[in-house]
C-alpha cells in the first residue's frame, strides 16, 4: 500500500541523493582528484567481486558500492530514513553500524540490556570509527572506502598498483563482528562468597594513602595455575574466591583467551606463565612436577614446567619476567629466596605485558602544567594532557566515569571521578558502563607513570575467604608434585608468599603497563601428624542440643559465668 508518508521518504530519499551528488561533484571539480575505473579488480579471498557500480578511485582511495561489498561479507545494508546514512548489520550480531554520508567517522551501536537491533533508547554508541574519506552517493548508490570498512572487521587489505587489483584476505563464515569479543572471559563478572567479584574484593583492600596499581588479572591466572595441582578444602576455597564453578571450563576458556590476546595485531597484549621446580630443596631425590600438572599448564595456560637450582634460581626467573615484560617488572625474585634456609620447593608465575595506542591520541603541543588536587587537599603541577571528542561519559550522583578506547577498540582505559570523599564499591563501576551515554568532552588528564609492589598479599586474600592453602600439614597439593614421599616419609606442601609486582605508563600517545605474579610453594617432610585444632571452651560460649534428622533444636543456651 502506498502512503503519502511513502512519498515523503522517497522524495526525501531523491533530494538528499540530489544534492550530495551536487557537493561530491563540486568536491571532484576543485581540489578532490576522482574517477570511476572499470580495470580496478577486487577479490576476496581470491574470487572476483562484481559490482553494479565501477568502484572509484578518491584521493587514492578504492570506492567500492556499499550494500555490494557488505552484502559479500553477510550483512544486511539498510537506508536510513532519519538521516543520510546507512545501517549495516549482521543477523546473527547485536552490533549496528552507521555510516553518514559526508562523515569520517562511523558509529558502532550496541544494545545493552536490550533487543538485537533494536533503535530504542537502551542502545547506546560504543565506539566511532575514523575513515580518510567519507560515503559518497554516486546515483543512487552509496561508495565506501574499501580498506576501512573491511579492516574494521579484522580483514586484511593488499592493494597491487601493477594490476590494478584489491586482495581481501577475510573469514567470511566468522565474519559478523564483534560477536566473538562479546563473548567474556569465564567467570568475569564472578562473584565471591560475600557477593563481591574478585575485583572488587581485591579493589576493597588497596591502599589509600599512595598511588597504587593492581592487576586483578595476573593474579587471577597464578591462582588458577594453583588450583590446578591442589585438592581438597584448599583448591576449593581457592576456586570460590575465583568463583570457578568448572576448573575445566575454565582452563579451556583461559587456552582460547590467552591465544587470542596474544594474536591481537592492533595492541600488544602478551599472556605468559611459567612453574619453576627448585631442584635443591630435596636434592638426591627425583622429585619433580607431576606430569599431569605440567600438561595442564602446557595445554591451558600457553606455560613452560621448568629445574632451577638454588645457584641460578632467582636470576633465570627474573630474566624470564623481564623478557615477558619488555623489561618494565624486573627483580621481582630475591637473591636469598633460594637460600639453603628457604622452604621454597616450587615457584609459579604470571607475567601480563599490555602496550596499547589510543585510538585517537592526544596532541603532545596541547599538554602543559596543571594544577592536580591530591588526596590530603594539597596541591601539585604536573603535565596535563588535553583533548575535546566523542567519548562515552556517565554521569551519577556518586561518581562521574569516561572511556577512553584503544586502537583495537575492543580494550578501553576508565577513568572515575568520584563525587564523595569515601571508596566506593568498584562494583558501581561496573554496573555504570551499560549506562554511559556518548557526549562530546573536553578532556584534561594527567600524564603519568606508576610502579608499585604488593610484597605479600597473603593476608588480603585470606580476608577474601582463601585459608587453607596458606597452613602446613596437609596433602592438598600432591597433585602438583612427584613424589608425596621425601626420604620415607610424608610430603607438605602449602603457599608460602603471594607478591606482585607492576607498572604503568599513560601518555599522549597510549598506555604501557605490565604485572609479574609470583606463587611461592613451601614445603616440608614430616613423619609427625599434623598438630590438633585447638578448640578451648574458656569464655562465654553458646551451646544447643538438635536432632540432626529433623532438625528440631530440644535445647539452647548459654554459659556466660563460671560458677
């Protein structure tokens, strides 16, 4: 059925094609160099696309038909009705594109909370994407530069001047973007047994009277490593603090995460992790990693099993660290550690090495000296960078909170401005990023660089609810180690330090950061049994008498008085 509100769309469609076609003439009749070819050949993944319109060549860049090129990638390409622009979408995906006629810069929207592809108000713009040239109808087709939108899905482009050719390298079967990455890591948003996930628990016990860093990762990936050659109460408790509901699960998630992140060509991410046998502890003997245990952390966590000796110990892990991390965490390991006094049967670690560019950097002529107000009210000048855009803002009554991508996009730096003077749970953090709104910004931050180390954080994990794996005189941790015998008689073993240490460096042109986590393992023989649990009915104390099968309490009281 045809409306007048059809004509109207149509007509509008026709006046908007009229007159940018009129400006994009006007453009290629000034300064702008451009001209249709019929010998320009584009293939993907070595077959031949045709268009219906010759692509275009624009300040030597290949123009291609929009829906022709999308279409070929699987996405559906929609006219804007509100707007001149397009819609490109993915049927499988929740991401929508937009590109407007005349603009650099297309958006990403996503849904949060919401339907696919819904335009309601619950989406919101997750990221802009810059293009060296803008859409352009010629007609009434809409041409897009060729390598952007397709590098923007993670294809490769290869022009041959020779040939006159355009090669696209893509999975087309994989191709609907974003959908992987939208996928989280196992257990990010876990919990622990208070209703605090790991991060906000590790995020609760920092200090707060120095500029401190953390990384809740790095130390999540040492523990797990723990988990895998422990048994009983203690990988238990470990796995709840973790919230790892499914160890398996999660080392299959960690394979995939880790080989992922290192692939990342956009920013630099590298995930190592290593065990290291102290072969001194009990020498004369074969103790060593149990096999199992190696090819866990082989298989799952990308990490090498490795013999040191009490000579060399400290200097090969710590070169080992260094290596990891670009040479930003150094020294983490203690000449003495190895000693002939140490404990230390096995050390595990995690090195974490992040090197990103911003996606769009700041101009280093604009920074300059500000004023920073700290903590206790007094004040400091240091470099302020500065920059005005797009970013996605919240606004709260108790925080303010702005992102700030990297290069890939998919990994973005959050920066909280707190309205009240105490912490705040980092959970609201969190639960705030669904509800950041796109504003343009005028942005001023500080340029800086912090390095600090956690010498132990025993203690804060044992707040956390992990206590087992700190005792001695227990077997949870044979899995790990070959033989559970020293000299006839039995072996303990138990964590002996947890410290971390890391680095970060902001700057106009991107952040670097990394962490080192190192797990020392004690371990003793013993042929005595462990000590008895001391339980001393010395002070007030309440007591009950139940009927465990029905759970009818016959008695209670309390004894308060000795009398």
């Amino acid at each position: 059925m045809i409306t007048n509100k059809n004509l109207g769309v149509d007509y509008m469609k026709k006046v908007i094609c009229t007159l940018l076609c009129c400006i994009m003439l006007a453009g290629l009749l000034g300064c702008t160099s451009a001209s249709a070819n019929d010998d320009i050949r584009v293939y993907l993944n070595g077959e031949r696309l045709e268009f219906d319109t010759a692509p275009l060549i624009m300040n030597d860049r290949t123009m291609v038909p929009m829906r022709g090129i999308f279409e070929t990638l699987g996405a559906g390409v929609y006219w804007r009705d509100d707007s001149p622009g397009v819609d490109v979408r993915w049927a499988e995906c929740s991401w929508r594109y937009t590109f407007l006629i005349g603009s650099t810069y297309a958006e990403a929207f996503h849904p949060h909370g919401g339907v696919c592809h819904d335009i309601g108000p619950t989406v919101i713009v997750e990221y802009t994407i810059p293009m060296e040239i803008a859409p352009v109808v010629i007609g009434d087709r809409t041409l897009v530069p060729l390598r952007a939108v397709t590098e923007i899905f993670g294809a490769t482009v290869e022009w041959c001047n020779q040939t006159r050719t355009v090669t696209i390298d893509a999975d087309v079967a994989a191709f609907s973007p974003r959908c992987g990455s939208c996928q989280s890591h196992a257990n990010e948003n876990a919990t622990t047994r208070d209703g605090q996930t790991f991060e906000a628990a590790l995020f609760a016990a920092m200090p707060t009277d120095e500029n401190y860093m953390v990384s809740p990762f790095s130390l999540r990936m040492a523990l797990a490593m723990v988990a895998n050659g422990a048994t009983g109460v203690s990988q238990a408790e470990i796995l709840e603090i973790l919230n790892i509901d499914d160890l398996n699960a999660f080392n299959r998630a960690t394979s995939s995460f880790i080989a992922n992140s290192n692939a990342n060509e956009l920013v630099e991410l590298n995930i190592a992790n290593s065990i290291w046998l102290n072969a001194d502890r009990f020498p004369n003997t074969d103790i060593d990693f149990r096999d199992t245990y190696a090819h866990i952390i082989a298989n799952y966590f990308a990490g090498s099993a490795e013999r040191i000796n009490a000579h060399n110990g400290a200097d090969v892990i710590n070169a080992w660290i260094a290596q990891q991390t670009r040479d930003r965490i150094t020294d983490v390991i203690h000449e003495d550690t190895f000693d002939e006094e140490s404990e230390i049967l096995a050390v595990l670690v995690n090195a974490i090495y992040f090197q990103g560019s911003w996606a769009v950097p700041f101009n280093g002529h604009s920074t300059s000296p500000g004023t920073f107000t700290n903590r206790d009210g007094t004040q400091a000048t240091i470099p302020i960078m500065q920059q005005t855009g797009g970013f996605r803002l919240y606004e709260g009554d108790y925080f303010r909170m702005l992102a700030k991508p990297y290069a890939d996009r998919d990994i973005r730096m959050y920066f909280v401005l707190p309205n009240v003077d105490a912490r705040l749970p980092f959970s609201m953090f969190e639960d705030a990023i669904d509800s950041m709104n796109w504003e343009e910004v005028r942005l001023r931050l500080p340029r800086f660089r912090t390095e600090f180390t956690h010498e132990n954080l025993v203690e804060i994990l044992q707040e956390m609810g992990m206590s087992k794996a700190f005792e001695e005189g227990h077997f949870d941790f044979w899995p790990m180690v070959y033989p559970t015998y020293v000299s006839g008689e039995p072996l303990f073993i138990w964590i002996d330090e947890v410290l971390q240490k890391v680095f970060i460096e902001v700057d106009e042109e991107g952040t670097e950061a990394a962490a080192a986590t190192v797990v020392y393992m004690g371990a003793v023989p013993t042929s005595e049994p462990p000590p008895p649990v001391p339980f001393y009915l010395d002070r007030p104390f309440v007591y009950f008498i139940r009927n465990d099968v029905t759970g009818d309490i016959l008695f209670m009281g309390e004894f308060a008085f000795g009398q």
